[in-house]
C-alpha cells in the first residue's frame, strides 16, 4: 500500500478556529461494535499507530463488565501496554465506580463517563432513568475530581432517538447543564443516530452557552447516517467549538442503536480542516496508513472516503 501526496488545496474561511483538537475514538467507540474480538497486541498497535500520527488524544478503552462489551475486556491488560506513548492523552470510559476503581488501579488520569439525553435510550443503555444515571456519576466524577483526574461527560441522543424521535433542545440543556454541574471538565454531545442538520447544531449550542455551559467546554461527536457529519462538524466550528470527535476510518457506530452507522471518519475532517487551513497536528498519509492496516486487520475495506481516495494497493 502506498498513499498518494494529493493533498487539498488551503483556503482559509473567516470566523474559523485556527486549531481543532481531535478526539479520536477508533479504539474504544470505533472497535466496540466488532463482533469479532480483536487481540489486544491489535489494539495496542492500533493506538500506538494513531499516536504517531500526530494526534493528541486517543480513547484507549472501556472498563465496562466485559458482559456488556466483550470487546474490550481486555482492559486490564490493554492499557499497560500504551504506558510507552508519551505527550498523548490516553481516555479511558468508566461506568460507574467500580470502573473508576479499575481505571484508576492502572494509573489512568483521564476518564469519561457516558450519559443520555432521553429516557429510553438511558434505559437500554445504562438499565436506569435518566436522573438515576446523573446519580450514579456524582460519586465517579466527585472522586475523580479529588484525585486531579479530568473528567470527560459523554452525553448521547442529543439530536433525535431512534424510539422518541427529535429531542427537544431544553431537554438536551438539562441533562447537559446537569452533567457540568457534577464536575465535568468537558461535554460532548453525541448525535448517536446522525440525523442533527447544521441549524439545529447551532441552535443547541447557543441555547447551551445561555445556560452556562461554554463553547470552550464542548465537543461534538458526530454519525454520518445521512451524510451530514462534516457539514455539522462546520457548523460547530463556525459557532467557536475546537474540540471534535472522530474515528479513524470511520469505525464504529453505537451498539444499542441499530439505525446509527459509523462515526466521523478521523480522515476525512483531517482533510476538511487542512483545507480550511486549521492546525490539527494530524498527519493524514500516516493516519490513512493506519487505517489501510486496520482494515487489513478486521479483513474489510475502511468506509472512510478520504482512506479510499487517497490509498493505492
């Protein structure tokens, strides 16, 4: 495999951030769906690979009950092995506390938590309402904060549910509000089944920002169902968000919601973002090269279009 050295054509827009941290997520949220177990010396190459791309935060795994999400019950032994990667943060998902408590057992100081924005989604998902859910956080994100852990809150359905329908916004605030309100040192609003179009993602961001909660604190985690991943991704920058969740490859999509299909693919808002001339950090020939050998690894091609554009076997 070799990639080419096309590389889109810098064109600067007005009123863009100059920098956008990726928040890649191929490793946990991207590989979670696989129904095959990939081996964990994989996964450790995986993120090694994405680190040397150039990337600054890589999710590294889940410390979920291995019931729930056999592919990462390796956890344990997963995130010893990335102890080598250096400048790079390594996010890992908790639960509840007993998955702080394995977390933190393997000297992780970075942690998410993973809430709904509706009620059968937090009922399918976490077995609880939603405010069931924001209580069991308090204690994870009270204790992480007292160790100087960062805590990242996930906040899913932010859009529409595939069982309620749209999402109202001042429901999506509440539960976002309330989730800053435990502690949370960032928010990340998920459109787990890729229906939000870009008015919409500004409408909710602004309403957000009157209530509190700062643009400086937010990333967004967009699904590409309906083809309008990056478009949303440009509407969020252009309202001042610097944060953005992406998948190497577009891996992944969201297991207890069948309509949702894969993630951002890392590559292609790498492209959208060079173009546009924003510093990401991100190499894209290495980045489309680790992605070209993971899907050698789970025996597919990527979906990513940019990973096909730019890769030759």
């Amino acid at each position: 495999m070799t990639t080419s050295r096309t590389l889109p054509m810098t064109v600067p827009a007005q009123d863009l951030p100059a920098q956008v941290r990726i928040h890649e997520v191929g490793a946990r949220d991207g590989l979670q769906n696989e129904k095959t177990v990939v081996p964990t010396e994989v996964k450790a190459e995986f993120i090694h690979r994405l680190a040397a791309s150039g990337l600054s935060t890589v999710e590294a795994t889940s410390f979920v009950h291995p019931k729930w999400v056999p592919q990462l019950a390796d956890a344990e032994d997963l995130f010893p092995r990335l102890a080598d990667i250096d400048g790079v943060a390594l996010p890992v998902l908790v639960p509840n506390e007993r998955g702080l408590d394995r977390a933190l057992a393997l000297g992780a100081r970075r942690i998410a938590v993973f809430g709904s924005a509706t009620e059968t989604f937090a009922a399918r998902n976490l077995n609880r309402t939603v405010d069931e859910s924001l209580a069991m956080f308090e204690p994870v994100v009270a204790r992480a904060k007292a160790d100087k852990v960062h805590v990242r809150g996930y906040l899913s359905m932010c859009f529409g549910d595939p069982w309620e329908g749209p999402v109202p916004v001042h429901q999506v605030v509440r539960v976002a509000k309330a989730l800053m309100d435990l502690g949370c040192d960032e928010l990340s609003l998920g459109d787990t089944i890729g229906v939000a179009t870009p008015g919409h993602v500004q409408t909710l961001l602004a309403e957000l920002n009157e209530e509190g909660v700062t643009t400086d604190t937010i990333g967004v985690h967009f699904h590409d169902t309906y083809g309008q991943a990056l478009s949303n991704t440009l509407a969020a920058l252009q309202h001042g968000v610097t944060t953005v969740d992406a998948s190497a490859g577009g891996l992944g999509g969201c297991p207890y919601a069948k309509s949702a299909t894969g993630n951002l693919a890392t590559e292609d808002l790498v492209w959208m973002l060079d173009g546009l001339g924003i510093e990401t950090g991100v190499d894209l020939d290495t980045l489309t090269a680790t992605s070209v050998w993971l899907a050698d690894q789970l025996g597919r091609p990527s979906p990513s279009r940019t990973v096909r554009a730019l890769s030759v076997r």
